[in-house]
C-alpha cells in the first residue's frame, strides 16, 4: 500500500468537485506545529498559532466539498507530558479559539463535537466547549469532531468498564456482547468509520488515534508540516484514495 503522497503545488482549479468527493469521513493527525517553528526558527507557540490557520483553512475547503465528517486529533492523552508552559498555552488557545471562532462555525453551518475525555480538562476550556457545542449542535453542514485529551488505548478500555459494569448488574449478558455493542461505548457512538486517515509531518504511524475505527481506514501520509498543510494537500489525498482498491481482508 502507498502510504505517502507527494503533493506539489498547483492550481486549485484541480481540487475534488464535491459530486466526486470519494469519502464522506476523514480523520486527520495534526502533526508538525513544533517542527514547523524550529524550522523557521521560531517559538514553539507560533507553530501552534499557525496550526490553527491551517485547521480554518481545512474546515472552510472540506466544508465546500460537501465532506460529512471531518475528525482532527488536537491534543493527546499523551501530550500531557509535555512542559508546563506548552500545556498551558495549548489549554488557553484551546479556550481562546473557541470564543473567536465559534460564531464563523456556526455561520458556515458547522456541527461542532468533542471527543475525549473531558472531565479532566481545565474548568473553563470544559465549560467552553459544552457552550460551543451547544452553539452548534442543530447545524446541518460538516460534522467538526476535535478530539482532545484523546487516546484511542483510553477510549477502548472506558468502554470495556462501562461494558463489564452493565454485565455485573444484569443490564445485559455476555453472550450479548458484539462489535456493534462495544461500538456503541466508544467517543464516536453514531459517528461512522473513517474512510481516510491523513497524517500530516511525514510519521509513519497513528499515535494512539482512532485504533477500533481505523481498522480498515485507507491511510495517506504527507511530508508537509501541519502549518503548511493547504487545501491541495487534501486534495491531492482525495485524488490518491480514489486511485486505491479497498479490501477488507476477503480478497
């Protein structure tokens, strides 16, 4: 399988028509912010700042297309790791975007949605977050899942419990237990699996992103940074899909 793409530049006379569109859900891996910044030889927070262009840029080209769902990984369990001052201006930005985007969202007729594990997150970027989605829960044009605090090991085992505990107090029984059930458990419950999964920074792998619902997900991998990522690039990734010949594990 072609993983990675090579995008050049180009008119955006090529881009997909919305009637070609060969997928109705991508999921995206936002990677490169801080490779971008060293690059330039910048902050750290100017790469991050820049990637919220490129998410606008993205939401705003997808949106054109008629793209049903589109679901980008902004902050990892993991990342928590990182320093202090990161987390914290990540946290802030986070709040930040949120009060300045919302009403461009909402006007585009963007449903917004997290997922992840949000009771851990900071008070006010929570409250934020319930109010944005509440802002925009009756829109009917593309479908935003932003996961943050998200980890797919995380997600898998919150709904393995919540499973468990309904067998313990006879809800349901074992034998009842199927993909369909657990699906139901996961952050994405009545959101369907991803056609395409777009890594932008050149990595070779999905970082604990999606893992039950990208069993069979077509993957695309672009060398371009996440700040650099433009709408031709996810074009160029429509174009390569198309091209593939899907399996799943019958031929």
């Amino acid at each position: 399988m072609n993983l990675k793409g090579k995008s050049k530049p180009g008119p955006e006379t090529n881009a997909v028509e919305p009637a070609k569109l060969p997928v109705s859900h991508v999921a995206v891996i936002m990677d490169g912010n801080r490779r971008w910044a060293n690059k330039h030889h910048l902050p750290t927070v100017v790469g991050h700042k820049e990637g919220v262009k490129s998410l606008k840029r993205l939401v705003k080209h997808v949106g054109a297309l008629k793209l049903n769902y589109l679901t980008v990984y902004a902050f990892s369990s993991e990342n928590w790791q990182r320093s202090e001052e990161e987390v914290g201006y990540l946290m802030q930005l986070f709040t930040d975007v949120l009060v300045d985007e919302v009403q461009e969202l909402a006007e585009n007729k963007v449903r917004l949605r997290f997922i992840g594990q949000k009771s851990t997150m900071p008070d006010k970027l929570r409250e934020r977050m319930e109010e944005a989605c509440q802002e925009t829960e009756k829109n009917l044009g593309l479908n935003l899942q932003v996961a943050i605090n998200y980890g797919a090991r995380q997600e898998i085992t919150e709904a393995a419990r919540e499973i468990a505990i309904q067998v313990r107090d006879g809800k349901i029984s074992a034998d009842q237990i199927d993909e369909a059930l657990f699906a139901k458990h996961l952050y994405t419950a009545e959101i369907p699996d991803p056609e395409l999964l777009i890594r932008t920074g050149g990595e070779m792998r999905i970082s604990n992103y999606l893992l039950w619902q990208s069993a069979y997900t077509e993957l695309y991998v672009t060398p371009a940074l996440w700040p650099e990522f433009q709408p031709r690039h996810f074009d160029e990734a429509m174009r390569e899909f198309s091209r593939r010949e899907r399996r799943w594990g019958g031929d």
